[in-house]
C-alpha cells in the first residue's frame, strides 16, 4: 500500500529525533549538549473506506484529516 492519501496526497514526511543530555543553564548546569541525531519519518494516519464517487462506491485510502473535514462523502 502506497502511503499517500488519495485525496490530498499526503504522504511521509522526514525528520530527526534529537538526544540531548545535561543540565540547562537556567537550572544552574553547563548547557544541553546534543549526543544523537537519528532520521524519523512521519506517517500520515491513513485509513480504508468505502466512498461515493460517481453514483457507486470505492474504496479508497484516506487520511482522518480528510474525513474530519468532510472532503469525502462515506458510502
């Protein structure tokens, strides 16, 4: 399953989950210092409904933005 929403083609996004250990300044420490960067992805909540679409129903992969927001009519 392709990881894109089939209505607004929202798809994984990247990021980086930062390690940081010490104490901060303002609490009478040397500073955060940065001991890990490591790449994350960020997946969109996607989900299988039934749809209507041109008199019938399909089903589609949709994220819940989409349907909170009604863009998509459930069948």
């Amino acid at each position: 399953m392709a990881r894109t929403c089939d209505i607004c083609a929202k798809t994984v996004s990247v990021g980086n989950r930062i390690v940081r250990h010490g104490l901060a300044k303002s609490k009478g420490g040397i500073g955060l210092h940065t001991t890990g960067i490591t790449k994350r992805r960020f997946r969109p909540n996607l989900q299988k409904i039934h749809v209507k679409e041109n008199g019938g129903t399909v089903r589609k992969t949709v994220c819940t933005a989409c349907i909170r927001s009604k863009k998509i009519v459930k069948a």
